[in-house]
C-alpha cells in the first residue's frame, strides 16, 4: 500500500501552477501564484514529501525570476530617466543662454567663495589623510596646540597645515561665530514673528472673526432703488499680455453692477500693434453689447503700471466717480465682485481699500506652482488677515483691491518713484490715517508664473521695490502723525523683519556661514538651527495649504534657494544698484481660459486673427521655440554646498551633510532651470 500512497500523494499533489502572460519577450506578467499549503509539503503520515517540496520550489524559481524581471524594468526606466536628464543637461549647457549677460560683481563674489573652496578641500583631504582627525563636537582647542610644536610635526606639510588650524582658531574663527550667532538670532526673532502671526490666524479662525459689511447683496432686478451702487471705475492696466487679455475684459464685463454707474477702463501700454489691434477690438465688441466700456493706449510708457494707472486718473470724467477697482490683466473677478466689496465702505468714511485674496487655476500645473502656492496661501490666509483684522493695514497687492478714489488723492496719487508701486501707495495712504480691510472669503482667479525664468524676475521686482520704498518713505513715516506702535509696525516688522532681515539671514545663513563652518570647523551652527527650527517654521507655513504637505521638504529647499534672488534684489534696491528699476512684465500662459470651451474657440480665433493681421503686413512668421536658462549663480552655490558637504564628511556632521547635500542638489536643478516649464 505504501507504494501506491506515494505515488497518488506524487502524482495528486503537484502544486499550484504559475499562470504566466508574456505579450512580447520583454513584459512578462504573473497572473496567479499561490502559496503551497502544508498537506503539499508533507505525506499522509505526516511526513515531508521530497516530490512535493522540488515541485514547489520550482515555482518559486519562477516568482522570483519575475520579481527579478520587475525590478530590472525598474532600473531600466531609472536609467532612461537619468539618461534623459543628462541629455537635457547637456542641451542648456551647449545652448549657452545664461541669465549674465553682464559682470555681476555677486557672481564674483561666489566664484572667488567657490575656488576658495575647492582649494581647501583639497587641503583638508591631504590633512585627513595624514591622519589629522577630528569632529566639532569633541574638538579640543589644547589638542591642536599641542600639534604645532617641533617635536609633533615631522614634515612641511604638517607644519602648513598647523599653521592653518591657528590661523582659524585664532583669527577666522571668532568674528564667522559672532557673524552665525548674529543671524541666528534674527532667524529666532523672525520665527517669533511667524508664530504669532499663525497664532492671531487661529485666534481669529477660532473666534470667527472677519469684516462685516453694514449693506448686504442687493438685487439689482428688483430695481427699488433702495440698495448702495455708488459709481465705480474698474481699470485693468496691461502690456503685451496678449495671452490673457480676453478672460479679464470677459471678467469685468460681466460683473453684477448698474451699467449706468459703471465705467471700465483697458488701460493698454502696448508696443506691439498687433497685441492693440487685439485689445481694440475685443474692447469693440464689448461696447456692442452694451458694456461701458474705453480702450486707452499710451504712446510714451513713462512710470511702467504706476505711470500707465496715474494717465488714466487724470481723465477729466473721473472726478464723477466715487471709487476704482483695479485689476491686472490675467485677473477675472467673479460676477458678485463689487457686491461683496463695495458694502464695506458703506457709513465708513475711515475705509480706503478693500482687499481681495487671490486663487490661482493652475495650482497644479507644475512643482513651480505648487511650491508658490504655500507662500501666497500664508501670505494670504495669515499675513494680511492678521494685519487686517489687529491693525487695519497691509499692503496693497496691486490688483483684486476697490480703492476710494479720495484716499488715493490725499495720499498723493500714483507715483513713479519705485517698482511696487502698489506698496507705496498703500504707506502713505496708512500714514494719512486710512484704514484697509481685507476679505480672505472673497477671492478672484488669477495665474502663477508657470516658468522659474518668470517667477525668478518677478520675485526680483517684488524684493528689490520694497528696500527702495523704505528708503525714500522713512523720513515721512517719522514725522507721521500716527501713533508711535504703529510707526514702529511699519518700521521693523513691516519693513525691516519682513522685507530686509528675512532674504539677509535666509542667504547669508544657510548659504554663506553654514559652508565657510565646514572649513572653519571651530565656528558652529547647532543642529536645532540646522533642523528643527526650519522644519516647524516650514511647518507652519504650509499649514494655510494642507493639500501641499507632500511638498514640505521641496518648499524648505526651495525657499532656500530663492534666498539668493531675494538677497540679491533686497541689496540692489537698498543701495540703488543698476537692476534696481528692472520692470518685466511677469509672462502669462493664458492657462485660465483653456478650462471654457468657448473662450478656448475664441483664443483659436484671436491666434488665426493675428496670423492674418502679420501676413497683411507682409510679416514673415517665425515659431517662436521654447528654451531653457542657466543661472549662473545658482550654478555656483549648488557646487559650493556640494563641496562643503563633502568637507562636512571629514569632521562626521550627519544633519550638516544632508542639509547641505539635499541643498546644494536643490540648487543645481534650479541652476539648470529643471524646475517650471520652458520660456519662449
């Protein structure tokens, strides 16, 4: 019987197959596989069977063949990837366009910091290899003394390079840490800032505290005559942004208002007679419809948006209307915009502007986006609402705001002076004793530089404008006659923490002292300013964007990264350098009308319209192709921080490694302009 029991159990029990698909020699999937239970592993008796276990052990052969399979896919399309990015490295390489056309004496600075660098790595890996060990943490100042004498140093190299530890103990050292120990501190007191500006955010989350306006949403149907429609003028200031300019005419057009107290301004500095001719005649057929309507155009484009909005001013029928909402050419305010703002100046005489927040609709087009989704978010959600609500003062972001036109002449109406001329109207407006409310629950759609070439100028003008401002309005803020807490807000947190300290400590930092600690070893940066304090201040920053948490550890290096903009910008508009006046007009995709399939068929039109307007005029047509910069000085630091990590390896600092690391990688995909899309 025993026989035969055995070759019923070899021949019944053969395991469970492994369906396999192969639709060509190279994808190969498993369909099924199952584990072998135990009575396929054992005899009747109990025993283990020898048959069972080399049937099973053949399929999972075939298993890990498969996996095996999988996982070298996988590391083909890692390779194909990294192949792709070489290539793509290599084409902005050999295209040579940088973002340098001239000698920046920043970009000097840099590259004398980097081959410094270099050198001294150099330097520091012969001294390791020599047995000259140590880590910062047990360094022993009495240890190193005791290396300078005859009896230790045996060679020339050894005497150099003791020379050189006395150099840094005695001389370098001392001045890098009280420099560190100074911008710590400001980094503690700008944190402190941070938390108390979320801190007054969830207080007013908790107490549910916002501006309530004295006059609610009328029905203009109605007709009764009995609701609050003051006259308004809605200007929309533009300059070749021939991308967005039907969406925001579109927006203003329809926006729920008397038509009889409603007169709308395009404000068109254009250079480019086809973009006018656009302009023109989506303005043309507007008025056939019945809007109010009027296209004016500057010749003489004096004062950039602050001179364009100061021409429109001065029109003789302005002086019949009560306010101006202004709106910047990719904006489009929903229909109930005027309703839910103009209530607000109602029996309120003190009001002068009414901000709106802004929400973008390609938040999620690119890394780009999302990562200026986090600031703007804080910057809305937390900052003006916090100074809004405690302080009744913010300053003015340019567009999605209803000004009353009086506050705007005795503040001295719209100047040149500056390239945020927003700010600098929103200051003196605040010194004259007019108060500004905003509205985080009233929103208007708008786009997000979707390139880092475009973000990257904007962030210049947004940095450098501000230090101009400050240095021309100090002098009028101390002899305001505002209460002196509220000069000292304008002063040091308006200002100076948020506009000066914040890119000064943020670059010179994390960018400057934290590599030069690595070669200087004797001066210190703890790991809490390293780590911790930037995390929770990241931390917070993200939380007025919860859906952008998978992003936290990109935005840290980011912002790190374009510490060296700011930086840049914060200087040159302090000391009036030669890109302080730099005005560009942010670049626009016109993103926000592809969602509408009409406004989609009517951009299709507009673009046939053009190519028949250039033919007319015997233009020839040359696609415009799409490239790719370099940024030199982001180049530069990504190789510094990689070669201060590499000398952080000598002295064994783990977080100052990764940091440096993860940072200096960071600044080399900027540097390659790997980051947002291609600029035309």
């Amino acid at each position: 019987m025993a026989p035969s029991l055995y070759w019923w159990a070899k021949e019944t029990h053969r395991g469970t197959p492994v369906v396999v698909k192969m639709e060509n020699p190279n994808n190969w999937s498993m369909v099924e596989v199952q584990s072998p239970s135990e009575e396929d592993l054992m005899y009747p008796n109990g025993t283990v069977t020898k048959g069972g276990r080399n049937k099973n052990a053949k399929q999972l052969t075939w298993v890990l063949l498969l996996k095996a399979h999988k996982a070298a896919g996988c590391l083909t399309s890692i390779a194909a990837a990294f192949f792709s990015l070489a290539a793509a490295v290599r084409r902005r390489v050999f295209a040579g366009r940088t973002d340098t056309p001239v000698k920046s004496r920043f970009y000097t600075c840099i590259k004398v910091f980097l081959w410094v660098s270099l050198i001294l790595l150099c330097f520091e890996v012969a001294a390791y290899s020599k047995g000259w060990h140590y880590g910062t943490p047990d360094f022993q100042l009495q240890k190193f003394y005791a290396l300078t004498n005859g009896f230790v140093v045996r060679d020339v190299f050894d005497s150099v390079y003791s020379k050189w530890v006395l150099i840094r103990v005695e001389y370098l050292a001392p001045p890098l840490q009280l420099l560190a120990n100074v911008c710590i501190l400001l980094f503690l007191v700008q944190s402190l800032d941070r938390l108390v500006l979320c801190v007054g955010c969830f207080w007013i989350k908790f107490k549910k505290i916002k501006p309530i306006a004295k006059q609610g949403l009328v029905d203009l149907e109605s007709g009764d005559g009995h609701g609050y429609f003051p006259m308004v003028l809605v200007q929309i200031p533009m300059c070749n942004e021939k991308e967005v300019y039907q969406q925001s005419i579109a927006a203003v057009c329809n926006l729920d208002w008397p038509k009889e107290k409603l007169l709308i301004q395009i404000l068109d500095d254009s250079d480019d007679p086809t973009t006018q001719y656009l302009i023109k005649e989506e303005v043309y057929k507007w008025q056939q419809n019945d809007a109010n309507i009027i296209y004016r155009h500057r010749v003489i484009r004096d004062g950039y948006k602050a001179g364009n909005l100061k021409s429109a001013m001065n029109c003789s029928y302005v002086k019949d209307y009560e306010f101006v909402a202004i709106f910047d050419a990719d904006f489009q305010p929903n229909p109930d915009f005027l309703q839910r703002t103009l209530p607000h100046f109602k029996d309120n005489e003190e009001v002068g502007l009414v901000q709106a927040r802004w929400s973008f609709v390609n938040k999620d087009e690119n890394l780009l986006t999302r990562l200026q989704l986090i600031n703007l978010a804080f910057h809305f959600e937390v900052e003006q609402q916090v100074n809004g609500i405690f302080l009744n003062f913010f300053g003015f972001n340019g567009t999605a705001g209803v000004w009353r036109i009086k506050a705007l002449e005795e503040s001295g109406g719209w100047l040149e002076r500056t390239t945020v001329e927003d700010m600098d109207i929103a200051v003196r407006a605040h010194l004259h004793g007019w108060k500004f409310i905003f509205l985080n629950d009233v929103e208007c759609q708008c786009e997000l530089p979707e390139s880092y070439e475009a973000y990257r100028k904007q962030q210049h003008r947004w940095h450098s404008g501000p230090m101009q401002l400050f240095r021309l309005c100090l002098p009028a803020i101390i002899r305001s006659k505002i209460s002196i807490w509220k000069k000292g807000n304008m002063i040091f947190l308006f200002f100076l923490l948020r506009k000066l300290i914040l890119p000064l400590y943020s670059f010179t930092l994390f960018c400057i002292i934290l590599p030069m600690t690595m070669f200087i070893p004797e001066a210190t940066l703890p790991a809490w300013v390293v780590c911790y304090v930037p995390a929770t201040i990241t931390f917070l920053n993200i939380l007025p964007a919860p859906k952008s948490f998978p992003f936290i550890v990109p935005y840290l290096l980011f912002e790190n990264t374009m510490s060296v903009t700011k930086f840049n910008a914060m200087i040159s508009g302090l000391f009036q350098l030669g890109s302080a006046y730099e005005w560009v007009v942010t670049k626009k995709s016109g993103r926000s009308s592809e969602g509408d399939l009409i406004s989609l068929t009517d951009k299709q039109q507009n673009m046939h319209q053009e190519i028949n307007i250039q033919q007319e005029k015997g233009v020839s047509l040359k696609k415009k192709k799409k490239h790719n910069r370099i940024y030199t000085k982001e180049l530069a630091l990504a190789f510094l921080l990689l070669t201060a990590s590499a000398r952080s390896l000598l002295s064994a600092q783990g977080i100052h490694f990764y940091f440096l690391l993860f940072q200096g990688v960071s600044f080399l995909l900027v540097g390659l302009d790997l980051i947002g899309e291609q600029v035309v």
